[in-house]
C-alpha cells in the first residue's frame, strides 16, 4: 500500500527539514550578519516609528522590484544591542495608538 507521502522529498511530510541557506541569487536568503547595524522592516507603522525617532533610513527596498505598486521594505541604522528596546517602545507608544484607529476608521 502506498502512503500520502510517496513520491515526494525524502524530508516531505516532517513536522522539520533542512533549511538551506545561500548567496544572492534565486530565492535564496543569506543569514543575517552578528556584526550589522541594519534593522529592515515591512512594517509601516514601525518604519515611521524609527523615522520619528531620529533612525537613519540606509535604504527601501521593493519587495517585487517588477511591479510598480510592489510592498516595501525599509533598512534603518539600528545596532541589534538597541533593537529590543525599540521595540518595546514601540509598542507602548501613542503612535502604534494612532496607527491602530486610523486603520479602524478606514474600516468604517
């Protein structure tokens, strides 16, 4: 009798598999640096969150470079040491407040 998973990956079906990581070409997605100071965000609120808190922006990035209204994604100079506290601000403050009604009211 053959089972569901025949025929597929020899990993196919398990709760974990490897993980393969690479370089910059295809889909693949490097592991993040120890020693970066870049912090990147698709999150608006807390993109404007930094902005407002005095980050530097390093970059935006498209999400899908051949599409003109493609998501974004902003890179920030933020050391990994400040990256916790930030966030816990963030979270508590009166912008994420706002951010939250406006979307609220939007859906009215």
């Amino acid at each position: 009798m053959k089972s569901a998973y025949d025929g597929l990956e020899p990993d196919a079906g398990k709760l974990a598999r490897p993980v393969l990581r690479g370089g910059r070409d295809g889909d693949t997605a490097s592991l993040p640096d120890p020693n970066s100071t870049e912090h990147r965000t698709e999150d608006l609120a807390f993109a404007a969150f930094l902005r407002v808190k005095g980050y530097s922006l390093v970059r935006v990035e498209k999400l899908q470079p051949n599409r003109t209204d493609s998501k974004r994604a902003w890179v920030f100079d933020l050391a990994p040491d400040e990256e916790q506290k930030v966030k816990l601000a963030f979270v508590t403050s009166d912008l994420l407040r706002f951010y939250h009604e406006l979307i609220g009211l939007k859906k009215l």
